[in-house]
C-alpha cells in the first residue's frame, strides 16, 4: 500500500471536496505537499527561507538591500523574537519545528516556524509568521484553520500532552506596514476532540480513491521527474 503524505493544505483541500470528485493521480498532481518550487517564488515563501537562512547565520542583508518590503517583514518578525529569546533564556527554542503522524497509510505532518518549550512544565508554545498585505482574517477564522490545528493536534498525539499545555501565536506582517498583527490561542480538550472527528471525516474520503499504479516503474520515473530541485 502507498503512503499517501498529507500536510494542512492538502487535508484542507481534501476536506472541501466531494468524495465522488476525486482521483488520487489528480489529487497527488495538484496537492502534493512537498512541491515547493511555486511557493518559493512568493513573497511569503522567499520571506520563510529567508528567516530559515538567518536561523543558520547565512548572510542575507545583501538580499534584504535590494527588497525592501522583505526586509520590513524580516524586521518585524526579529523585533518579535527577540522579545522571545529575552523572555524564555532557559527554555528551549526551536525553528522549523517538524511533527509528524502515521494513521494507517497516511503520513500526516506539520512544520512549525517556531517552538518554545519549557520542560518543567511540559509547556509548548507554537509560532507561526504569515506574509499578508490584504485583510487578516479573522481570530475565529485562524483559530478553526487547518495550519492552526493540525500541528497542535499532532503534538497532542506524539508527546502524549494533556491539550491544555498547548497554545498557539501568530504572527501578520505586513511589507508595507511597521507594524504586524497578532493572534494568541489556547488549547483545550474540546478543540482536540472537535478535530479528531473533522480529521477521520475527511481521510474517510481517501478510501474512494485508491492509486492505480499500471507501470509502478514508469509512475515513480515520473514523480521524481516531476519533483523540485534542490540548490546547493
């Protein structure tokens, strides 16, 4: 049996459609959650990889010169973190923060931007920073978000936390603004319950659309065709 990978935006495509709609070589195509090559050439995305390269100590202020609506983005989000790092120098910080879960042939996983972590009181704090120059949506609308459930559910099940150490921070920043947005959520038993039945109902559709592999060696040849380089 394959293993299907599934991240917030796939589960939350697959959750709006019908199950009689869908094929699975025409869901993996469009909903392929590692294809980043198009996301990577969006402000949001060149913002991410950016705050990925200064977490490694790359050099970026030759970039940042030349566009300054990231640099403005990458500014609000430094002054935000170093309040973090000011207030939490005993706990643990983590970025690109990767949980993942196997539920039956599915392999279900989330990436977070930044994690705080206090282990004396089991305590994680997740973060998440998002390019927006529109209107932010709303705290009851990020709240019921796929991107914001799915990694604190995922959490929850791994490390076997009682959900209300859990709780959430998002960050909207603007490159044309000084200054961003925030939202802050706690969790609860009751969110968790509520998104495991959500997550069950929408996997029960995978089960219409069983891949049909004719020429396994042709269908693999393809998909590492289609996969995105990596530079070096």
């Amino acid at each position: 049996m394959q293993l299907i990978h599934l991240n917030w935006e796939s589960l939350s495509i697959l959750e709006k459609e019908e199950s009689f709609k869908l094929e699975y070589s025409d869901f993996e195509i469009r909903h392929n959650p590692h294809r980043y090559v198009t996301m990577c050439k969006s402000e949001a995305g060149q913002m991410h990889l950016l705050m990925k390269q200064i977490f490694l100590n790359v050099p970026v202020q030759k970039i940042l010169e030349n566009y300054p609506k990231l640099a403005n983005c990458i500014n609000q989000i430094q002054l935000q973190l170093q309040e973090i790092f000011r207030l939490n120098t005993s706990e643990e910080v983590h970025q690109d923060y990767t949980v993942q879960l196997l539920w039956e042939n599915c392999l279900i996983w989330s990436e977070i931007d930044l994690i705080v972590i206090n282990p004396e009181k089991s305590e994680f704090r997740c973060i998440n920073w998002t390019w927006n120059e529109g209107n932010v949506p709303t705290e009851a609308t990020i709240q019921q978000h796929w991107k914001t459930q799915l990694p604190l559910f995922l959490l929850t099940k791994n490390y076997n936390l009682a959900p209300e150490t859990l709780s959430f921070t998002y960050w909207f920043v603007n490159g044309c603004s000084n200054t961003s947005v925030e939202y802050n959520f706690d969790y609860n038993t009751a969110q968790f319950n509520s998104f495991f039945e959500r997550l069950h109902k929408t996997l029960q559709k995978l089960s219409t659309m069983q891949p049909e592999i004719k020429n396994p060696n042709e269908y693999y040849l393809r998909l590492a065709q289609e996969a995105p380089e990596v530079e070096i």
